[in-house]
C-alpha cells in the first residue's frame, strides 16, 4: 500500500492530523491521485444516500390516527370526565366533602403510577472500510460489481495508483455478507482470487464472498 493510500483510507476512516493532512493535501496535487479521490468520494455518497431514512409525509400523523380504532375509555378516564366537565349543580357540604376525598385519592394514586421512560435512541449502523484488490497487470480498467451496488460495471471502478497493475478501491460496508466480482476493460468478469469464501452463481462462475460482521470486524483480504 502506498503512503497515499494509506492517507486516504485514514481520511475516510477516522480523520487524518494536522500533519497527516498536510501530506495528504501535498499529494492530491498529482492529477493521479486527484482522480483517486474523486472515484472514493463519489462511493462515499453512494453508500450514504443508500441508507438514508425516508421522511414522513406531513400528513403521516393524521393519517396514523385515522387508521386506530375507537378506544372505549376507561374506568378512572369516565371518573376523569365526571369531575371535571362543565355543569350546573347545587353543591352543600357533603358534595365538597365527596369531591375533596377523589381529588386526593387521585393524587395519591397518580404519584404511585411509574413515569414514562425515554424512548431509547435508534442505534447507528455500523460501517466498515472494506479494501478490494486485484493484480491486473496490462488492464486498463477494472470495476466492481456486487451485491452493494446492484451489480452494476460501470459504478465502482478501481485505481491502479502505483502503475503497476496493482487495482483497489475501499468500500464502506455495513454488516451483511456480500457476493462480488471483478470486471476487466469493461468485459472479462473475474473472481477474486484471495477471497475467503465462494458463491456458485448458477452460470458456471463463482462468486467471491466477503462477510462483514456486525462488530465492525471483516475478513480483510489485504
């Protein structure tokens, strides 16, 4: 892995320091290391758009409360309703009497009734920066394809940053086990060769098959 590389994936990771991103700045100079990271920032967006939450209508709740059947009210509810509603009555003192003791065992029995906790907060999913790589030697362009993407070849492409034929792309992943292949110049579909697991795919080939666990460990395969 190169020094670039290794700056980037601090970078997407967890934040580079000053001095880091100092270098890392110096390096982005290089037109090849400029389109580098262009290609993992745009998978970065990818991934995030792909998990983000659907809002509401503005008319969710109304609609929800239409859907809920009528609830026929309770014993203390009717109670409830009794006292406090509007109404011409003589009262003497027996009724005040009357009156005073439910409001005080109201309150007593109001006190003993344990409050309602916080909802608790919906965890975030974990992702992990998965490393894909393969020697290509004498090819232009490498994809991926997979699960992740829908299995797309013209989505996710590698670089080859050293010139050497070495391609790699870093994706970030949440849990889940994930089936892939490598596409070469736009047409030679190729399994991984140092994956740690395989997948028939029904037309004769394999798949490789990375697993992402739900710690946030994987089986790394650089």
């Amino acid at each position: 892995m190169t020094r670039f590389e290794a700056l980037l994936e601090a970078y997407l990771a967890t934040g580079l320091s000053p001095e880091d991103e100092q270098e890392f700045t110096a390096l982005l100079a290089v037109p090849e290391h400029q389109k580098v990271f262009a290609e993992h920032q745009d998978v970065v967006r990818l991934f995030r758009a792909a998990v983000r939450p659907q809002v509401p209508s503005p008319s969710f709740t109304e609609e929800v409360l239409a859907r809920l059947p009528e609830r026929t009210p309770g014993a203390w509810e009717r109670l409830w309703e009794f006292v406090w509603t509007p109404r011409l009555a003589r009262w003497n003192v027996a009724s005040a009497l009357a009156l005073g003791m439910i409001l005080i065992a109201i309150a007593v029995v109001g006190r003993g009734l344990p409050g309602s906790l916080p909802a608790a907060p919906e965890p975030r999913p974990v992702v992990t920066l998965f490393r894909f790589s393969l020697q290509a030697p004498g090819a232009e362009r490498v994809s991926l394809a997979g699960d992740f993407n829908g299995w797309r070849t013209d989505e996710i492409f590698l670089a080859d940053v050293t010139g050497r034929g070495q391609f790699s792309v870093t994706l970030p992943l949440t849990p889940g086990r994930y089936a892939y292949m490598f596409v070469v110049d736009g047409t030679t579909w190729m399994t991984d060769p140092r994956a740690d697991a395989y997948l028939d795919d029904g037309f004769g080939n394999r798949n490789a098959v990375v697993t992402i666990d739900a710690g946030g460990s994987s089986h790394d395969q650089s």
